[in-house]
C-alpha cells in the first residue's frame, strides 16, 4: 500500500467552529495545531491530513474528491445538494450543545405573521438554495436575495425579512427581531466521500476517527464517580445511584466494605452527593472523564 492510500484527507470547519473542532479532535486524541504561515495544520497522526476549509464549502469538496471527509453542519450539505456519506452527527457548538436553526424571521412590528404574508416580499439570507425549496414547499412566490452578512440589520430597512441562523435566539431578540418559523435544524456532521468510504483502509481509519470523536463529546457532559461504602448499606446506595450500565463493584481489603464506580451526568451530581452521602457512602470521588465509548 503507497503513502496515498495509507493518508486520509480530513476537512475541518474554518471560523467559527474552527476552535471548537480543533479542541474536540484534541480530546479525541488527534492534537492539531494551526500556523498562520502554513495552509496544512500539523496533527500528531501521520495518517492524516488536515485542510482547514469554510463549513459552506466543505460538503462539495469531499463530495468531488478533493477531500476524503469533513465536518460540517447539515445546513451546507443541503444547501448545497451535495451527495456525500455520512457518518455520523456531533452535537457541539461554538456557543451552546444545541443545535442551530435557520429561522425566517421579521422585525417585531412587522405585519408578517406567517410565511403565507410574504407573497411578493424580498427575503435576504445565506442560504438562498433552502430559502427557494422552503418558499416552494409553502406555496408562496417572495424574491431571495444572497446575503453577505449583517443579515439583522437589512430587516429593517432593505427586505421585508430574513433566513438566519440562531442558537438561542439571543441576537435576534437584540435587535429587535421575531422569529415566525424554522426551516432547519442543523448539527454538525462527520461526512465522507462515496468513493473514500468504500476503500476499507479509508473506511476504518473514518470510522475509528468517528467513534474516538463520539466518546470525547459523550464525556463532556459525565464525570465518573468512586466511594467506599460497608455491605450491608449498598442495597440502598444502589438505589440511588443512577449509572450508564450497572455500576462496578469491588471488594476493599477491609472486610465488610465495597468500593463502588460509576458513570453518571455531570448535572446531577450536586444532588446526588448528599444521597449518597447519607446512604453511607464514605471517601466520594469525582473525576472528569476524557471519552465515554459505548
């Protein structure tokens, strides 16, 4: 097998997703660092290699072969009707663990109620592809203008609405617009070249980069949790202790005692403690976890 064939051309997402991405592909394990002079980051992993490209044009350059995947988000593979495998959905963000939406949105005093009242109007928006399919879904003729960005700001004075995108919808109540509908939701996703994921060298170099990806996101939101406590308490701390499988038991030197591990959501901890705690539980330990791998 020559050097080509033992490389994977990997796309990951340039501007706002790019530090993101770059520090879960570090806790995947894959440390990846961007020189301003250099077009190609370094990562630790000689089978790789990276090209940093924008999320909007990442979908037709794995789907043509010039890389043999990428991340990007569900929004561009279809706005840009690109035929690609995928692989799998990350949920992360640059902001929050939601998923992006692109809404159609107006000004608060507008009297647009529904997309039913923009016969006619002029709409500006990034995504002009899904724009038009949506109208045409809905049944109405409006014209769909491309948008360069400070899409907010020509709601008010140059369209009569706009298809933006939003996490919270913290921006567009800032300024001082309302949300009538959502076309799309968005996450990012793991995709792959047609032709690339058929080669099984390629496919399970993916499909390893992808499980590795899964298990460092699947982590962020668990800790893992250890305490001693005697045996005849467990039945009652094993009630209260919420856990990914059953959780690991083991007997301690010390005869009557057990030591308990688990894997539990970070969030419910601050609750729990105290339960166990009052259970019995002696010597609580929470640690953070790098990958959970189911």
């Amino acid at each position: 097998m020559n050097k080509s064939e033992t490389v994977l051309k990997l796309g990951l997402p340039k501007g706002s997703l790019e530090q993101a991405t770059i520090e879960k592909m570090g806790k995947a394990g894959f440390n990846i660092s961007v020189s301003s002079r250099s077009y190609v980051p370094y990562v630790d992993d000689e089978e790789l290699e990276i090209r940093l490209i924008r999320a909007q044009e990442m979908s037709r350059y794995v789907e043509h072969g010039y890389l043999d995947c990428g991340i990007t988000g569900y929004d561009w593979i279809q706005e840009n009707g690109s035929d690609v495998h995928e692989v799998g959905e990350f949920l992360f963000s640059k902001a929050t663990r939601q998923p992006a939406r692109w809404v159609l949105a107006v000004p608060e005093d507008s009297p647009i109620h529904s997309v039913k009242d923009l016969n006619g109007k002029r709409i500006a928006t990034e995504v002009v592809n899904l724009t038009r399919k949506y109208l045409r879904q809905q049944g109405v003729k409006a014209d769909v203008e491309f948008s360069w960005g400070a899409t907010e700001v020509k709601a008010h004075e140059l369209v009569d609405a706009i298809v933006e995108i939003t996490e919270t919808g913290s921006s567009l109540r800032a300024n001082k617009l309302r949300i009538v509908d959502t076309l799309l939701v968005s996450t990012p996703r793991l995709i792959a070249n047609h032709a690339a994921w058929k080669e099984k060298w390629k496919r399970e170099k993916i499909e390893t980069l992808a499980m590795l990806l899964k298990g460092a996101l699947e982590a962020e939101t668990k800790v893992g949790l250890k305490m001693n406590i005697e045996e005849k308490n467990l039945a009652l701390l094993l009630e209260r202790l919420p856990a990914l499988r059953n959780p690991t038991i083991s007997h301690l030197s010390l005869a009557g005692w057990v030591a308990v591990e688990t894997i539990i959501d970070e969030h419910v901890v601050r609750e729990l403690i105290p339960q166990l705690k009052a259970a019995g539980a002696e010597g609580i330990i929470e640690y953070p976890l790098n990958k959970v791998v189911y």
